[in-house]
C-alpha cells in the first residue's frame, strides 16, 4: 500500500487497497486521506450510489474540528471502477466488510488514531450501519454520522414486500439482470455547476443518468432494509440527518434545490430509531438529499448541528 496525491490534488492523498477477486476478476477499493498532523481521531467517510468522494468542504470542516479526513470510494465506485467490472455490483453488502475493515486497520493501527468517527451518505449510510451492527462490541467506531441513510426504498410498503420474494429469486439466478429503473437526471443536475448547481464533480464518476441496477445489487439492498426494519444493535451514538421534505419528479422543479429528491426523508426519520439505542435524529429544513450539498442556509445548519452533536458525544480533541 503506498499513498500519492489523489485526483484532487495535494493535500489528499490516495491509496488502492487491494481485495479478494470476485466473479468479475480483480478487485481494489480507494482510501483518500487528508491528515491533521498531531491528531489522534479521525472521520471516514463512505459515499452513495453513482457517486465518490469530492466534496472538499466536508473535509475542510472535520480538519478545522481536529479531525484528520479519510473517505473510501468502495470497490466498483469512483476512483475504484475498472474497465473489466459492472459499476456499483455486489451480491451482498457484507461484501464491503473487507474494505472497511482494512480502512479501519489503516485509520487507527497505521496511522494512529484512537478515536474515529464514521460519516455515511446514503448507500454509504445504510452500508456503514449494517457494518457497524456486525462489528458491534469491537470498539472500531465511536461515533457513526449518517446523512440521509438509505434505508428504505422510494415506495409504497405494499410494493416493497410483495415484490421482495421474486427479485430475491432473480438476485440469485441472474445477479447481473439489468433493471428499467434509470436515476432521475434531474437531481445531478441541481448540483453541477454545468446545469443547474453549484458544484464541481466529474461526470464520467457520477454521471446524472446514472449506471446500471442489476438485480443482485437492487436484492442486496433490499436484504438490508429488511434487517433495518427488524433492528440493528449499533453501539456507538448515531447521528441522523434528514431533509424535511422530498420531492418525486420527472420535471425540472426549483424544489430540487430544497428538497431530497432521491429518497423519502420521513421513511429515513422513521426508520432511524432502528438503528440502535441511542440515535439522535435532526431533520434539516431545505436540504437536499446530500445534506452538504445544500444550498447555503441548510448546509450552514447541517454543521452546526454536527458540531453540536459531536460536542455531545465525542467532546475535545484527542491530542
């Protein structure tokens, strides 16, 4: 394992971590760090679906707070996506218990740091949760940061359960199935600065049509909501952050830039409890689905709120 300067430049660095083969051939995920020196806690963050890690002001923030900043692009995703492999597939997201781990390994037995903070969005939230639910008792996470958690499909309960049985068959017999559920463009376009945002990310890693949903993924993900809704035991304080709204559409609408328009953030709200005994949930009046890609306002209060809970529950620096 050898750090270089990562595709956004000094001062991140990047790391390829090598995983176990799977059907498709090789596999590697990324680790990215931007380090506080002298710090001894850190934060890792874990991004969501068509997506990676690019947005530098969520690092600049942990830093400011003391936090050296590590974020995983998981194996497919981002930085880790290779010509030969199907983008974002796993058949189970245990699967990405092997590059969190090794993350982990690397945050605290590597470089030092004793106290760590785990900040998942969306996919990333629900994966980190189940993660930590499985590592319970093992003392790798102090805190655990989720920023509107996918927890939930976008439908009705009666669609979800009636059709679970029969993706769980085709998951199985035909993971790779490719499914008519394209993303709604709509939602990278209120981000990118091209269109109709305020960012800066590459298209080509998170496209706004998105990649393809194989069925294996769509029952994997699936298999962790049912676990979801029959309770997880997370033992480290979770910190829920959710929109107040959401907003369904196949039309440009100016409520793109309020509102989550990928997920129902009162699902996300409800469900939050679920995850462990001690979960505190702030609901974040015109945030959109990546609460820190808000507009000003909201996203002033996403980090204030974060401040406030990390005072709470992880207070001081660990020197």
């Amino acid at each position: 394992m050898e750090f270089r300067t990562d595709i956004l430049g000094e001062p991140y660095e990047a790391a390829e971590l090598p995983l176990a083969a799977d059907e498709e051939g090789a596999v590697s995920a990324t680790l990215v760090r931007r380090l506080v020196p002298g710090s001894r806690q850190a934060v890792l963050y874990v991004h969501g679906y068509v997506d990676y890690f690019f947005q530098t002001h969520l690092a600049d923030h942990f830093n400011a707070a003391g936090y050296s900043f590590y974020a995983l692009d998981l194996r497919k995703y981002g930085r880790s996506l290779r010509t030969h492999q199907s983008p974002n597939f796993v058949r189970d997201l245990a699967a990405y218990d092997e590059e969190l781990d090794e993350a982990v390994r690397i945050v605290r037995e590597v470089d030092g740091h004793t106290r760590l903070l785990v900040n998942g969005h969306s996919t990333g939230g629900l994966v980190t949760a189940l993660w930590a639910h499985r590592r319970a008792g093992r003392g790798l996470v102090d805190g655990l940061f989720l920023n509107s958690p996918f927890l939930s499909m976008p439908a009705a309960p009666a669609v979800r359960t009636l059709g679970a049985p029969a993706l769980d068959a085709l998951g199985r017999i035909a993971g790779l199935r490719k499914l008519p559920a394209p993303l709604n463009p709509h939602y990278v376009h209120s981000l990118h600065r091209d269109h109709r945002g305020s960012w800066d990310f590459d298209l080509a890693l998170k496209p706004a049509e998105g990649f393809p949903l194989y069925a294996g993924w769509l029952a994997a993900i699936q298999r962790g909501h049912r676990q979801v809704r029959r309770g997880l035991a997370v033992d480290c304080p979770v910190l829920l952050m959710a929109s107040t709204a959401s907003t369904s559409t196949t039309r440009w609408t100016e409520d793109l830039h309020r509102t989550d328009a990928v997920l129902r953030a009162d699902d996300i709200a409800a469900l939050g409890p679920r995850l462990g005994r001690h979960v505190t949930v702030v609901r974040i009046d015109g945030g959109v689905h990546d609460l820190v890609l808000s507009g000003e306002r909201a996203r002033t209060e996403v980090f204030a709120e974060l401040d406030r809970w990390l005072a709470a529950y992880l207070p001081g620096r660990v020197a």
